[in-house]
C-alpha cells in the first residue's frame, strides 16, 4: 500500500512544478558559490519536465539524489540548503510531501542568507504560497500534517524539526486556512 505521502502520480506532476519554483528562486545562493556545478540547476529542470509529463517516475526515482550530492561541493549553509531544496524538488516524482521539503529548505537558505530574520522567512513562505495554483494547493491538502505519518519526509526526520519543520508547519496551516 503507498504511503499517504506519496500522492497520485497527476498530483505530483501539479507539485513537482512549484516544489522547482520555490527551488529556483533560491538557486543563485548555490550557483554564487559553484558555478560550474549544474546538478541542482538540472534537478530543477528535471522537476520541470516531470510537472509536465515529459519524465517518466521510475527514471526521476532513480536520479532523485543527485542534487543533494552537490551540497558537498559547496560550503557555506545557504549553499547547501539550496541544493537541498533542488534535491527534494527533483524527488518530488517520488513522493509528492518533497514539495513541502523543497519549501522549507528554499526558506532555509534565504533565512541563513538573510542572517535568519523571521521577515526573510516570511517573506519567502508567503511568496511560495503565493506561487501555488489552486490544483496544487488541493494536492498539498492531501498530505498527512508533518509528524502524522513516519512512513515518508514528512516523519519524525530531518524536515520536522528547526527552520524546515516550522516552515512546513506553516505552509500545512496556510493550505488549511485558505481553502
């Protein structure tokens, strides 16, 4: 039986396409840093061409963890939260709470940017919900709320604790309050 996490394949397509916005929007920090190391700006593109149908789940599966080896070529926090974020846009084809993932670890790195000002970090979560279409919005609904099902990223792991937990525990409340 899937996990909760995982979503229908037609919901993490609509996911996958703004789990590579939010990603995006902070990949400069990653790029200042290695410019020549193109795993995470091709992860998003991956992302991109899952949202639409051009990948397939079972290849995207596979390559998921690419972007995320590219943190180890960088060095400074906001570097490496985003690449992290373009790793859990690309895994997104494999579970779609990877969307919420991307989210905190973009919030992640515009907070360590921006020195961690609370206003960065809402400004970045407020920008991402504002990216969401409406289909995505609904797809989100249906995950589990962070620390209600281990079976995925959305367990007792590494997205639900610190900046990353807080940030999905506020996407999870917008998404509720904005129906």
């Amino acid at each position: 039986m899937p996990s909760s996490q995982s979503l229908s394949l037609d919901e993490r397509r609509l996911v996958a396409a703004w789990a590579a916005d939010c990603a995006e929007r902070v990949l400069h920090l990653f790029e200042d840093e290695a410019p020549a190391d193109g795993r995470p700006r091709d992860a998003i593109a991956r992302a991109r061409a899952f949202a639409q149908g051009e990948l397939e789940a079972a290849g995207e599966i596979r390559r998921r963890f690419v972007a995320g080896r590219a943190a180890h070529a960088v060095t400074s926090p906001a570097a490496k939260a985003a690449a992290w974020s373009a790793a859990q846009a690309s895994g997104v084809a494999h579970m779609g709470a990877h969307a919420l993932g991307a989210a905190a670890y973009a919030t992640k790195a515009v907070m360590i940017a921006a020195n961690a000002t609370p206003d960065a970090g809402d400004a970045q979560i407020s920008w991402q919900l504002d990216q969401l279409s409406d289909p995505a919005r609904d797809a989100l609904r249906h995950l589990p709320l962070l620390g209600a099902d281990n079976s995925g990223p959305l367990g007792a792991g590494l997205l639900a604790s610190g900046t990353l937990g807080a940030t999905i525990r506020t996407i999870q409340s917008a998404l509720l309050i904005r129906r």
